[in-house]
C-alpha cells in the first residue's frame, strides 16, 4: 500500500516540477511576495503632508510647528493661510491632516491655561491619519511634560508604554509571521484544488480508478505533495525573516512544523473538497478565490478578529489561516508552549480531520 502512495506522491510532484508554468507558480511567488510584502503590506505611515494653519503669532505654536515637522509620518509640512485653504487641502487630498492652532495659543500657555489644537483627519484614510494622529500627540504630550520641568510643576499623569515581543515596533515582526501562513495557505490549496480536477479534465482519473489504487489511497496521494510543497515554501519564509530581515526566533522549530502540517492538512482539506466538487480546473480556481479571499480577511491580519460581530467571530472559527496566524507569531515572537497553543491547535486538527472526510465522502459518491 505505502508503495502505491508513494508512486502516486512521485508522479503528482512530477508532474507540478516538469511543468515550466507550474514551477513558476510554485517558485516565482514566494520569492516576489518575500520581496515586495515586507515593505509594501505595511501600516507604518510614512511619507504623508501634514498641513499647518497658525492663526497664533507667538513663539510656542512655532516651537510646536518645527516638532511636527520632524514626526517620522511626514515627509513634507505645509502652511495654509485660511479656512478655504484648509477645506481645499483635505478636499484635495493635498494632506493627511491639518492642524490648526487658535489664535490666543500662545498667551493662554504663558497664562497657565490649557489651550486646545484642532487637527482636522481626512476620513477617507482613516486607518492612517489615526497613526498618524498619534505621531503628533506624542509630540504634543512631550512638549507639554518639558513645560511642566520647565515651570518646576509635575504633570497631571504621565504614562509609561513598553511594547513587549517588539520593543520598537518593527513591522517586520508582524509581517513576515504573518507571511509564513498567507503564502503557505495560497499554494497549498493551489496544489489540492488542482489535482483531482485537472486529473478529471485530462481524462487521467479514470486511469487512476483502475489502477489498484483506492479512492483513499488517491486522496492520500494528493494530500502529501501539497503538504510538502507548503512545507518547503513555509521553510523558505522561515529562513528569509530570521537571516535576510534579522527577524529574530524565539521559539521552538519542532513546534512551528508540527502545526505547520496540521495547518497544511485543513488546507488540503479544504482545496480537496473544492476540487471534488468542481469538473473542470477553471471551477476549482474560481472556488480557490472564493475561499481565499475571505479567510485573509478574516485571518486578524490586517484588522483585529475582536472587532467583528460575535456571530462571524463564532464563523471565524473555521478558519484555519485564523488559527495559524496566532500559532506562528506566538512561536516565532514570543516562545509559546504547546499548551499555550492548544486552544489554536486542536481546531485545526478538526477542520483537517472534517474537511478531509467531506472531501473523500464528494469524492466516492462522485465516482459512484
């Protein structure tokens, strides 16, 4: 039995390495998305305008401007000269945000009153100028907290923040992690959404049927070149984060592959049942966008899974890349146990273990 498997394992991974366009898929990608995401799929906010209306002729609203000058969020600072200017600037997108200081700013510190700033927030980027906008209120916390030395006095509270697992706030931290199982997951149900119905559309299944293979053994034999084709492109990743972008690892390499086949045996599950009920290749890749497509979303990649309803949150739960995602940071960033990642590991062996049964089940019936 094991010798038919792995025949069948042989000709599958034949078949994706003779193929110059299935190398290309396979190789190309990885290589591209390792060079173009760690510094395109970022939140950092960078190179943006920041636009200054100072109706304030003193020295403090000066002071200021040149420290909003030098935040790390904006590469250029402009000066408007009233309302209209400022309308036009956020209508036009010409800045990000504008900040505009009254014109008794500078007599109400030196009064010992607390004057207000205005910062005006282009909605339409909402995500950056709330990044954005927190650049600038620590500068403004700073200057407030020198003024109180300054004047002998101790602020109303000072908050101390430590970012633990990423003191300073690389972003690469949280990229390439997360990379390991975006690319992962891509090929991964490439290879099993493809098999069985590229061998349905090249006429070769029936071949395969009466063969002394059984339908089990097939599936089997599907299973394994995916596995390891994410495997080996996971592998990659691994190595690129820790040697080529200094993204230190702290945990465990026999805990990372271990999750890492279980987390490529609910993808085969998954790619499987999609090609199991798809006759041609082009219905699998559609069926392949459909489900990828919203698993990144829903991931916690780019937004937080905590803000969305507690009925898609409970959906959620089917999700591998959702799971995984929390597996490789925690294993890569924090050195997490395996009992940690148990509330993250066991739905994992369930979707396998469910998606692969439902996907033999399609599978015999069909060809009953």
């Amino acid at each position: 039995m094991f010798a038919r498997i792995l025949t069948l394992v042989v000709k599958e991974l034949e078949m994706l390495l003779q193929d110059r366009q299935s190398r290309m898929v396979l190789i190309v990608p990885v290589f591209l998305q390792l060079a173009l995401f760690p510094f395109a799929a970022t939140l950092e906010v960078k190179n943006n305008t920041l636009a200054i209306f100072n109706e304030d002729s003193g020295r403090e609203s000066a002071e200021l401007m040149q420290r909003f000058s030098q935040a790390r969020a904006f590469s250029e600072l402009i000066t408007l000269y009233s309302e209209t200017e400022v309308r036009n600037a956020i209508d036009n997108q010409t800045a990000l945000i504008v900040i505009r200081f009254p014109q008794d700013f500078s007599r109400a510190l030196a009064a010992g009153r607390t004057p207000r700033i205005q910062a005006i927030l282009d909605g339409r980027r909402s995500n950056s100028g709330q990044i954005a906008l927190g650049y600038l209120q620590q500068i403004v916390n700073d200057y407030s907290n020198e003024r109180f030395a300054t004047a002998q006095k101790y602020p109303p509270s000072s908050l101390v923040v430590r970012h633990w697992f990423n003191p300073n706030l690389d972003y690469l931290r949280h990229i390439l992690p997360s990379l390991i199982a975006l690319i992962t997951s891509i090929n991964a149900l490439i290879v099993t959404a493809l098999s069985v119905a590229r061998e349905r559309e090249q006429g070769t299944l029936d071949q395969l049927l009466v063969s002394p293979l059984t339908p089990a053994m097939i599936m089997i034999g599907k299973i394994i070149p995916a596995v390891l084709v994410g495997v080996m492109q996971g592998t990659i990743i691994l190595l690129a984060a820790i040697f080529v972008y200094r993204v230190p690892f702290a945990g465990s390499l026999l805990l990372l592959y271990g999750c890492m086949i279980f987390y490529c045996l609910a993808l085969s599950g998954f790619g499987l049942l999609i090609s199991s009920v798809c006759a041609t290749q082009q219905q699998a890749f559609l069926g392949l966008f459909c489900f990828v497509m919203p698993a990144i979303l829903l991931s916690g990649y780019a937004s937080p899974v905590d803000n969305m309803p507690g009925w898609l949150q409970i959906l959620d739960w089917i999700n591998p890349l959702l799971h995984f995602i929390v597996i490789v940071k925690g294993v890569f960033l924090k050195d997490i146990g395996p009992m940690a990642l148990l509330p993250n590991i066991y739905p994992l062996v369930i979707i396998a273990i469910a998606t692969l049964s439902a996907a033999n089940y399609l599978f015999r019936r069909r060809l009953a």
